[in-house]
C-alpha cells in the first residue's frame, strides 16, 4: 500500500444537496484549503458523475445520511458522495486512487452471483436479487480508516453480514469466514499485473463476522454501489483498517482455520490478519496516532477500534493486540 497521499481536488458537496447533481460543482474554498494544509492542488476538469448515477435503492426507509444516534451510525457529517467515489483503493482497477473511478466506469455486474459455501448446512450460489431480499436494506453512516493514515465518513447501505450467514444455517466447526473478489482479467484490468496475489482474498474470525457492526454494504448514499466502491457487493468493518472491507465479492467460505489474506501475506510485517484499527500499535513506516479526514485539513486523533470500542473491544479480551495486530 504505497500511498502518494495526494488529496483529490474535490469540491465539497453539502449531502442534503447529493441528489441534485446540479450542484456539483467547484468552489474555490478547496483550492485555497488544500494550498493552505500545504497538499498538491490538482486542477481537474469537471468530474463526471455518471459513475455514480446508479440507480436508488428501494426499499431504503431511512432517508439517505439521516444520521440517528445510535451504535450503527455516526452523527459526524458525512465525506462528500464525489471524495467517496473518486479517491479509492481498488488495485484490480488501478493503483492510482483517483484513477480508479475512471478505470471501473464500465465494470458490468449483469448475473452477479454470489456462491456462501464450506462448513454450512445449506450451501446456496446466490444471484445478487437473492441475496438482497435476505433483509432489507439499512443505512449505516460508518467511520472508514484506512491503514495508509486517511479516512472517511461514508453513509453506506446494507444488512448486517450475520443475516446471510445465519441464512445458511454454519456448522459448528466454522471458526473463520473467507472472502473472494472477482478474478477476471478481462473485467478488471488491474489484474493483468502482479502488484497482488489474485484473487484479492480477506477473511474475518466467526465471531467477527457474526457482529451486527459487520456490513454487506450493497449501497452508498442511498445508491446501489459504484463500481469502484466495490459493486455489487462488498465487505465493510468499521473498527478495522479499510483494506479487511473487500470489494466486489463472489465467494463466501466458512472455514475451520484462520485463511490467507491478501495484504498479510504481501507484508505480513506490514498487515496483520486482525488489522483492528489501533493508534497505540504504528505501522512500520508510519504513525497510526492520527489521520487525514479527506475533504478536511488539517489532521485527527484516530480513535481505539476507530471509536467502536463499545462495540467490539470485548471480542479481543485477553488477546495481545500488539501481537495480533
Ligand atoms: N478487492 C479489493 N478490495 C479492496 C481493495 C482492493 O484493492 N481490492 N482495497 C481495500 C482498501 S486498502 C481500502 S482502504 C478500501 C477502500 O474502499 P473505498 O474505495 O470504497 O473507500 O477497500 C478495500 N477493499
Ligand atoms: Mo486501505
């Protein structure tokens, strides 16, 4: 995860006004924010907003961004829909975060499917409408950090991953789950190179897994998923650095043994198998202590399991978090 840290001359766009894609457009607020917090200002042309002209989810009883205080959402304002969708980490598309939305605009998901298999009673291969009626949909405003020391408020839509594995009904010797991108060179063009080992793989421990935090996010601010968020499905753990939250995924496993993952075994040094988010425990080029909130300058504390202690602090009781990291 080589980070060029560069910020995405983006403008901000106010959420209330996101479904007026009129209002896009660029002030020169940003400009004068980026060259006062000392980051390259790249002037772009006007951002296409036909890769997230997806369609709305239906079905969606909260109003998108309506942030409720309460353990799922967060009441911070959410990173604007174009940050969101134009600075991402997807290398089957591009290792340039912000030529990734460019390079997965004609990602076609047309049959999607989804096979949940290994240690279950009812193994099923899913096709996406499926796979989607399980429950409906949720909007969970989630704090996102990502291990390279930059983060996000991102209003995602989705149900808890639990919903699905219960639905298969796990056997009780499934101690881990495994995850699957798509591996298809053709569609995802990033794959012709090897700067990863394909397909991309992640994987979560039973428990983990099972939490309500644990989202299939299948949508972002009220839309069915851009493609280089991850469409049509894709994993998101909040309290874990971003790259555990694996995009566009055709396999879910439940195993017996804790299962390879991509970033641990490119550096293991560098990425453990938990990634919990932990501003005491530094990446070995960098400090965790605190991160770039894109759209705003200046840096943040980053908070314990990225503020989701409550939540989830009790799963690793007992465990050494510096050992496991
Ligand atoms: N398949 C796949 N999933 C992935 C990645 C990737 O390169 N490939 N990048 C990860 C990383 S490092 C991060 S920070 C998040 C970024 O998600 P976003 O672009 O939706 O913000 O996706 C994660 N999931
Ligand atoms: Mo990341």
């Amino acid at each position: 995860m080589t980070s060029s840290n560069k910020i995405p001359a983006s403008e901000i766009t106010d959420p209330a006004d996101y479904f007026n894609r009129r209002t896009f457009m660029r002030t020169g607020v940003v400009a004068a924010t980026a060259v006062a917090t000392g980051l390259v200002y790249r002037r772009l042309n006007p951002v296409s907003t036909g890769t997230v002209d997806t369609p709305l989810i239906e079905g969606l009883t909260t109003p998108a961004t309506a942030a409720v205080d309460n353990n799922f959402s967060v009441t911070d304002p959410p990173t604007s829909l174009d940050h969101i969708t134009h600075y991402n980490n997807f290398y089957e598309f591009s290792t340039d975060k912000e030529g990734v939305a460019a390079a997965s605009a004609t990602f076609d998901t047309q049959g999607w499917k989804v096979s949940v298999e290994g240690l279950v009673r009812k193994p099923k291969v899913f096709d996406l409408d499926d796979l989607l009626k399980i429950s409906p949909p949720e909007e969970r405003i989630y704090r996102m950090r990502c291990v390279e020391g930059w983060s996000m408020i991102i209003p995602w839509v989705g149900y808890s991953l639990s919903k699905l594995l219960n639905a298969v009904e796990p056997l009780s010797d499934a101690k881990f789950v495994a995850f699957e991108t798509l591996l298809d060179p053709q569609r995802m063009p990033g794959q012709r190179r090897r700067v990863l080992k394909w397909p991309y793989v992640e994987g979560l421990r039973m428990d983990e897994a099972m939490h309500p935090l644990t989202l299939l996010a299948s949508g972002l601010y009220g839309r069915t998923l851009p493609a280089q968020n991850g469409a049509p499905i894709r994993l998101v753990t909040p309290w874990k650095y971003g790259f555990k939250g694996i995009k566009s995924i055709v396999t879910i496993k439940l195993v017996a043994r804790q299962p390879r993952t991509t970033w641990n075994e490119s550096a293991p040094n560098e990425y453990g198998f938990y990634a919990n988010v932990n501003p005491r425990v530094d990446h070995p080029r960098w400090s965790q202590a605190t991160e770039q909130r894109i759209g705003e300058p200046g840096r943040r504390p980053t908070l314990m399991f990225n503020g989701y202690a409550e939540q989830v602090a009790g799963l690793y009781a007992g465990m050494d978090l510096r050992a496991n990291f």
